[in-house]
C-alpha cells in the first residue's frame, strides 16, 4: 500500500459541494482531481493553466469602485420607488 500524505483545506461549503458534483460527473473524487491538478502542475514545472490578472475597461473599473465605495459608506447608494423610476433614470443617463 502507497504511503499517503493530508492536506487539510479550508473552502466555502458551496464551493465543495460544486467541485464534488463536478468532479462527480467524471467519475473522480475532489481528492482525485487534486491529486491530478498536482502531478500536472509537477509535470509542467508550474500551473497547468495561465495564471492573470483580470483587466477591465475603464467604466468596469469606475463600476467596481463605485460598488467598493458604497460598501465602504463612502457614498450612498442610489434607491428608486419603482422600476419605473429606475428605468427612467437609466434612460436618462444616455
């Protein structure tokens, strides 16, 4: 019998339960797809796939900041009484 090591990792529920689903479809287990993703890595000398910062455009950026300084109470947030107020906000923007 091999010798085994443990890893103990620490994710989100959800996050667990889809990567088992997922790895299910294949008929693998979460501890088989780890230990594939490993080997691969050992094998390419690094990440089996490209590893890289998302780059957006500037009104993405000005979007996510927005969001950050809402969240922060920098600013407040825009509120609307109905959708049609926030529809007729919208159409006004353009």
């Amino acid at each position: 019998m091999a010798k085994t090591a443990n890893i103990n990792v620490r994710i989100e529920p959800e996050v667990k339960k889809n990567a088992e689903d997922l790895f299910g479809s294949f008929g693998i287990s979460v501890t088989d797809a780890i230990n594939i993703f490993l080997r691969t890595s050992i094998m390419e000398g690094g990440f089996p796939f490209l590893i890289k910062q998302p780059r957006y455009n500037a009104e993405t950026k000005a979007a996510i900041q927005e969001v950050r300084d809402i969240l922060s109470s920098k600013i407040q947030a825009k509120t609307y009484n109905s959708a049609k107020e926030l529809f007729d906000a919208l159409d006004a923007e353009d």
